[in-house]
C-alpha cells in the first residue's frame, strides 16, 4: 500500500518537497497544510489550524509520516504532538528546537562543547549591554535571542549603541546576542539526522544581503554544491560541529530527528580553513530548497 504524507507549511520549500516525494512510486495521497497555489498541482491544500487538528486530521486519514516545514510550529510543539499520539513525525520536539529558538542557547552550548563560535555575550538590558560594547572591538554582530533575520553588523560604538536601542527598546526583546564579527565567508549544510546518525546535504552557499548595500534577509538565494567545501572540509565539518551537537542532544535525553541546519563562517587561519559555528536551525531553510 502506498504511504500517504502531510506536509506542513505553504511556501516554496514545502513546493519542493512535495515535487520530491511525489517522485517516489511508494507516495501514494500527499495532502499540505495550508499548502500554496502550487502545491495544489501536487496533491490536496487542507486547512488546519491549530496542533489539535493536525492530529486528528493526521490520525482520520492514516497518514504514514507528517513532515513540518517551517521552524515555528515545531517551536511551538507539533512534533511533541504528533508523537503523543504515536504519529510518525520528521521534525525535532519543542526542547530540542530551542537550538533554533534561542541563539544564546546555541551559543553556550557551542561553548560547552568546544565547537569553534565567535567571542559573545548575553546581555539582558539596554544599558548594561551600552556599557559592555565600549570595551569591544569592532566590528560587532548583534541580534536578539530568538534568531529574527534582521541582525545589524554594527562598524563602531555608534552603530551598536542605535542597534541596542532597537532591540531593546523599540522592539522590545528581553535578551540580545552581542558576537565579534568574523571575517570569511558563509556556508550553510543540513544533516538529516536520527539521534547519533545523519546524513550530509552537499553545502551551499547561501546569499543574504539585499542588493549591494541593504540589509541581511533570511537569504535571497543559495547555489550548490560549491566549490570552497570539498569532502575533506565537509567531515571537518560533521566532526568539530554536527556529531558533538547530535551526541549531546542525545545525552540530555532529548535525541535530535529532523534536519540539523547549520551555517558556519569559515575563517583562514594560520595556512588553513576553519569552520565556525554561527547559528543552528532545526528545519529546511526557503532560499536552499
């Protein structure tokens, strides 16, 4: 009998993913939540709109495994959800998405772990962190906690203190992330993970700024494979910075299954190429789809 999937989310990444499992002879019905005007050329659109009618929906129709999208309602617990009720998920439960809820969560960790991550601070009020980037070398990158895209790489005290002043104030967040900027270049790989193992995505290269001199977006667009990453690189990669996160998932007693996207700034250093931890997501990211 074919394998009837629910994917959740209404972008062009869920487009894609429906377009690859509509390839596999074993898919049978493929059913999106809320779906897009061209994932209706795929399979069905349903609207459901909270946790409770995902599963039921999902239990009503005897879907084989649901597959989430975006990072939010993974956030918010629809991988735990589905679980309770003994429903097949891909997609990491609400505790281990803290790794994409919290960048400090991320950064500490990456601390803990030895992963190679920029110097930081947490800072938790508007003129405490005033007073600590005096002592700073610039340039700086400052962002709030939760991983909003609108980051501000900040060239002198200046421009750090409107960026605090931003966060704090204007928008409001109880805690922002104050990083030395790293000077390199930008990769992005996802691991399709299972506890201790994963498997590797070739990396890509994922552009963020808008036109020359905009502002950083969540990426406005991405090519693979890319050249700057051979395989040599890429189990550098997996063993200084996917393999530690995953064990240690696993040791806290709340096992990684999903997509482990990570995106790294790889620095020269000393005659060779570097890879540091910048931040972690727990889904596939719009731009690299």
């Amino acid at each position: 009998m074919k394998k009837k999937i629910l994917i959740i989310g209404g972008g062009a990444r869920e487009y894609a993913l429906g377009r690859k499992f509509r390839e596999d002879a074993r898919i049978g019905d493929i059913y999106f939540s809320p779906g897009n005007g061209g994932t209706q050329s795929i399979g069905e659109n349903v609207a459901l709109e909270n946790h409770e009618e995902v599963v039921r929906f999902a239990t009503d129709k005897h879907i084989d495994l649901v597959v989430i999208g975006p990072q939010e309602p993974l956030i918010e617990g629809l991988s735990d959800a589905l679980a309770l009720a003994e429903i097949k998920v891909f997609g990491p439960s609400q505790k281990v998405s803290i790794l994409e809820a919290s960048k400090s969560f991320t950064k500490n960790l990456a601390l803990n772990l030895n992963i190679p991550t920029s110097p930081f601070f947490i800072a938790q009020d508007y003129d405490t962190a005033r007073e600590q980037v005096q002592s700073c070398d610039f340039p700086l990158v400052i962002g709030p906690d939760d991983l909003i895209q609108n980051i501000v790489i900040a060239k002198n005290a200046q421009e750090a203190q409107l960026a605090l002043e931003r966060f704090f104030v204007q928008e409001k967040h109880s805690r922002v992330v104050v990083e030395q900027f790293l000077e390199g270049f930008e990769l992005s790989i996802l691991a399709l993970a299972h506890h201790q193992g994963f498997l590797l995505l070739p990396p890509c290269q994922n552009y963020k700024q808008l036109s020359d001199n905009g502002p950083r977006t969540g990426g406005m667009g991405a090519f693979a494979p890319t050249h700057f990453c051979d395989e040599a690189f890429k189990q550098k990669i997996a063993s200084t910075i996917v393999t530690p996160i995953l064990d240690e998932m696993v040791r806290q007693g709340t096992p990684f299954v999903g997509v482990l996207f990570v995106e790294i700034m790889v620095v020269p250093t000393e005659g060779q190429l570097e890879p540091y931890l910048l931040k972690c997501r727990c889904a596939f990211w719009r731009s690299g789809m």
